[in-house]
C-alpha cells in the first residue's frame, strides 16, 4: 500500500477520534456537561472556592462543548414583544429638556418653564423676562436643531411656545428605538446565561424572542420586557399639597376628584392622572405625581400605595450609571441594588445633594417611586436601592438580581409589551426529536440500500463515508457552538442527499473511464480529478444559497443553512478525501484483478 494512501487513512482516523470526543459530552449526560460548566466557571475565576467534593478527573480531558438544542427540539419560552415607539418619541422630547435649558442658560436667555406635551412630541415653551420668540428659536437652533415653532397656545392664562419635533427626526427616533430594543434585550437575555437564544425583528415594531430550556414565563418578561428606566427627582417640599408630617396627604381628595372625570383607563395611568391635575390647576405647572407602588396581598400585582409630588425634571438618569450590583442591608437584612456612578453622573448627583440638604430625592424606576430618602449630606456615589424584606418570598433577592441585571444592561428606549406568550413543553420536542431523526434516518437508510445494491462494494464505501460525514457534522455543530433545531435536522438528512450525489458523480466519472479500456487504478485517479471540478462547482452554489439564508432567515431558516453550510464541508472531505482514499486501498487489495466493484 502506498505512503500516500496510509497518510490519508491516518488523517482519516485522528478525523474521527477527535469528532468522537467532542461529542462525548453531548451523549454522557447532564450529570457530565453540568460538570464540564462547573470546571470552566471555577477555571475563569481568579481565587475559585474550595468544593466539598472534587471534580470528576474526565473534566481535565474532555471538552466543554455540547450540541445545543433549539426551541423546537427542547421546549422552552416564546414570546412576542412589542414595542410602544410612539412612547419612545416622547421620552425623546423629555430628555431634550435639560439640553434646552442648559442651552438658553448659557445664551442668556431667560425662560419661565419648559415642558413636554404628554400627547403628542412637542415641548411647551413659556418665556422669561424679555425673552422673545426669535431668542427661543436661537436658543433650539443651538442646543437641539429638530424642533419647529408651530404656534403660540394659551394654558391657564399663560402663554406657551409650541415647538413640535421634525417628522424625519420623529421617524429616525421609531426606527431606533427598535433597534435599541432588540440589542437591550439581547444583552440582557446574555448575562442570564440562556444557550443559544434567538431574538429577531418581526415586522416594523415586533422582537420575536426564543428562549430554549426556559420554563418561568413571569421571569422571563421581568428579565426582558421591564423597560428598566431610571430616574432621580427632586421632591417638592415646598408645596402647600405638603402636609406637616411630610406626606402628601393633601392630594388624595384631589385624585378622588379626578377619578370621577377620567376613563377607568387614563385614571390608572399615573402620567394621564398627573397630567390631569396639572391641567386642572390641581398642581403647579413643572410638576408630577407618581405613586409608591406594593405588592397587592389578594393577587400578588402592583398596587398604589401612597403618592409623591416630584419636580418634572430628570436630575440622574439610567444612562449615568455605570454599573449595578447587589447586596445586603446589614442592620435590616434587606436586599438592596448598589449603583456606582460615572463621572458625569457622580459629579451631578453631588452638586444636587449638595444644594437640597434635608429634602428628599426621589428614585423612580420605570415611572414608580422605589424610595424618597432624605438628603443627610453631600453624595457622589455609592447610591442604593431597597427591595423586598422580610415578607417577600426569598427577602427580594430574585428581583434585586433582575433589576441590578436590568440596569447594567441599560433601559429599553421605549416601553415594550408582550404580545404572544407561547411555553413550548419538553415532552412536544422529544416528539419532534424522535420524529425528526425517524424521517431523517428513514431518508438515509433508503439512500444506502441503493447505493449499496447499485455500486456494490464501492456503494459500500460510500455508506461507510456518509456515517463519517454525519459524524462530522454533530462534531462541527458541537464545536461551534450552533444550535440544532428540527429544520437542522432535515439539512442533515439533506447532507445525506448531497453526499451520495457527490459520489453518484464521481463513481460514474469512474465507470466511463473503465468502459473505455483503463485500468482501475488509472480510471480512479482520473475519474476523481475530473469529477472535482463539477462537485465544487455545485457546493460553490449551494453554499452560496446558505449564506443568503443565514443572512436573511431567522430562527428555523438559520438553523436549516448553519447545517446545510457545514455539511457541505464535511461532504467536500468525506466525498473526496475519504472516499478517495478508501477506494485506493480498495484497489490496492485487488492489484490482480482487472476489474473494479462499481
């Protein structure tokens, strides 16, 4: 036998060795892979914990890698997400308010008031002493250049500038809001360690998002569907709607009122309730109430507790956090969310403390007053936010992880709702498994027979080159990481396909070099030389068509061309590499005979 063909037969057995043992950890079990996670967690820790028991020794040799499972094949969490853009336009205008007034500051200009329409993207305007409309738009033009004066309204006897937000920047804002969205929830559903997540963009304001092995739906949307806004607000203390004992008592026969002229709707939205007291002269313009929410003891939902009246401007935000962590409260027990400042951040929240000693800061979590604590002294950093406590089902430790998660990922630009909430069961994708690997196996168990009954010996080699190359897929999707899912399943059975096509042309190639006089060894060399150039340029094509569906598929569509991509390497090498060499050594056996079994 020649050098060459035992080069090829040794490159061939280490080929497989090793594709054995990266699927090891696939088919040993749970009990292996949680120890191979367990192994790499400590191995990426700088000073890891003493165990109680030592790790199994295979953890040292075998590798950490696992064919993943899609949704369709292990059940898990699917959810629709929607996303309120219209809500993200006018957070937009909202945060254009401190740029507008720092702008006119530094112009001189003097403004009363500045203020967003809770309706529509516009921002109300009332001017200062010997401020002018043409100062205002100079004021616009420096600091935000996206608004446009529209008119001048009357409200409560004031008069205000009405600047509205241009259509293309309104439209800009809708598109990234989604955008935003979809990377948010991505890096959220990242940092909770779910395998092979898939979230996708499902028309103009839709996220599709997948997540395999997930069971707690309610878990689920507090991870990816809490908008996690955070904001810092001055109390006002100085309103008469104050009580002596400092609570806002006051304003409860207020709010009676108002629920008799609101819809039952508006009057449970806080910013509608607010946004109606101030129209009504219930509240001094620049002004807002939001409530302190509990736990309702008779279903578990947020429930108004008390209120707050809070001055409508932003002081800290979300966006001035660097990073978020959890810890308990020494004396109380309680679980707490500890946020460290960045520099912009650190140096506003301190000249604030610094400036209201004695009042208190409100900490509003998506429109929800968390906590009021008073001012003792100057602050830079080192905020804190307590969740939960005795009476909570495990003290708030769950929620203080999901919002310290939250806030490090960053707040959703915009609100966004679920839509569709589908729990796909285990059991539903065993049966998708075993039905998948029934068609798939069916497939190629008739592709076999044939190839074995019609090229004999050389058919034989073939089946023996199409398990191999099976072998080397599971391998490859093992090693990268990628997801099976049941379409993945029908790309490995058309592998199968693929495979026996590339040795149907190679073999005939072979058959019309025998029938015109070669010897079986020349007809071989010839028959694979030339049939090459036809093979690669047909996987040039289909891989072409798989790159098109990875790039523009989603979900099943992705997981169909990963397959189809890598199978069509696998069959590049067991077709020509493998098969080549197997029938060299074929031929090699038989150097009396004039004949070849094809």
């Amino acid at each position: 036998m020649e050098r060459g063909v035992l080069a090829r037969l040794g490159v061939i057995v280490v080929t497989i060795l090793v594709a054995l043992w990266v699927l090891l950890p696939t088919y040993l079990g749970k009990e292996v892979q949680a120890n191979l996670d367990l192994n790499a967690k400590r191995a990426a820790m700088d000073n890891p914990p003493l165990l109680v028991e030592p790790l199994p020794a295979y953890v040292d040799w075998l590798p950490n890698r696992k064919i993943n499972l899609g949704l369709d094949l292990q059940g898990g969490i699917d959810l629709t997400l929607d996303v309120d853009v219209e809500a993200g336009v006018l957070s937009s205008v909202g945060r254009d308010i401190p740029a507008f007034k720092s702008s006119a500051e530094k112009l001189g200009v003097k403004v009363a008031s500045v203020r967003r329409d809770p309706k529509a993207p516009r921002l109300l305007i009332e001017l200062g002493e010997g401020a002018t409309l043409d100062q205002i738009q100079t004021v616009e033009r420096t600091a935000l250049r996206r608004y446009s004066y529209k008119t001048t309204e009357t409200v409560d006897g004031k008069s205000l500038l009405v600047f509205e937000m241009n259509s293309d920047a309104q439209a800009e804002i809708r598109k990234r809001s989604v955008e935003q969205a979809l990377e948010t929830i991505r890096n959220r559903i990242d940092e909770t360690g779910v395998k092979e997540p898939s979230i996708t963009l499902k028309g103009a304001t839709g996220i599709d998002v997948q997540l395999p092995g997930e069971t707690d739906v309610e878990d689920a949307m507090a991870t990816v569907g809490t908008t996690a806004r955070l904001v810092f607000q001055l109390v006002d203390e100085d309103s008469p709607l104050r009580d002596a004992e400092g609570s806002f008592r006051p304003l409860l026969p207020l709010i009676a009122e108002a629920e008799g002229a609101l819809t039952p709707e508006d009057f449970k939205n806080d910013r509608a309730l607010s946004q109606w007291l101030s129209d009504n002269g219930k509240i001094a313009p620049g002004r807002v109430v939001l409530w302190h929410y509990e736990k309702s003891k008779v279903d578990g939902s947020d429930a108004r507790d008390y209120p707050y009246l809070l001055m409508d401007e932003e002081v800290i935000t979300g966006d001035d956090i660097n990073t978020a962590s959890t810890g308990t409260d020494p004396t109380t027990g309680q679980y707490e969310v500890h946020l460290d400042f960045k520099a912009r951040g650190s140096q506003v929240f301190g000249q604030v403390t610094g400036a209201n000693l004695q009042k208190r800061f409100a900490i509003v979590l998506d429109d929800k007053v968390r906590s009021a604590p008073t001012i003792q002294a100057q602050i830079f950093d080192n905020c804190r936010i307590t969740i939960g406590g005795a009476d909570s089902p495990d003290g708030g430790r769950k929620e203080a992880g999901t919002l310290a998660l939250v806030l490090r990922s960053g707040a959703l630009p915009a609100p966004v709702t679920a839509g569709d909430v589908r729990l796909v069961s285990a059991s539903l994708g065993e049966q998708a498994i075993g039905e998948g690997v029934l068609a798939a196996g069916l497939g190629s168990g008739l592709v076999m027979l044939f190839a074995a009954f019609y090229y004999r010996i050389s058919g034989v080699i073939a089946n023996l080159t199409l398990v191999i190359n099976v072998l080397l897929v599971l391998a490859a999707l093992a090693t990268l990481g990628a997801t099976l899912t049941l379409p993945g399943i029908c790309g490995i059975a058309l592998t199968v396909g693929m495979a026996v096509d590339c040795n149907i042309i190679i073999y005939e190639r072979i058959r019309e070099e025998l029938r015109g006089g070669k010897s079986p060894k020349l007809a071989l060399e010839i028959g694979f030389d030339r049939a090459f150039v036809a093979v690669f340029d047909s996987y040039t094509a289909h891989f072409i068509a798989g790159v098109v569906l990875y790039s523009y598929g989603s979900g099943p569509l992705k997981g169909f061309a990963v397959t189809l991509m890598i199978g069509i390497f696998t069959t590049m090498f067991t077709g020509v590499f493998v098969s080549r060499a197997l029938m060299s050594v074929l031929v090699s056996l038989r150097r009396s005979s004039t004949a070849l079994s094809i």
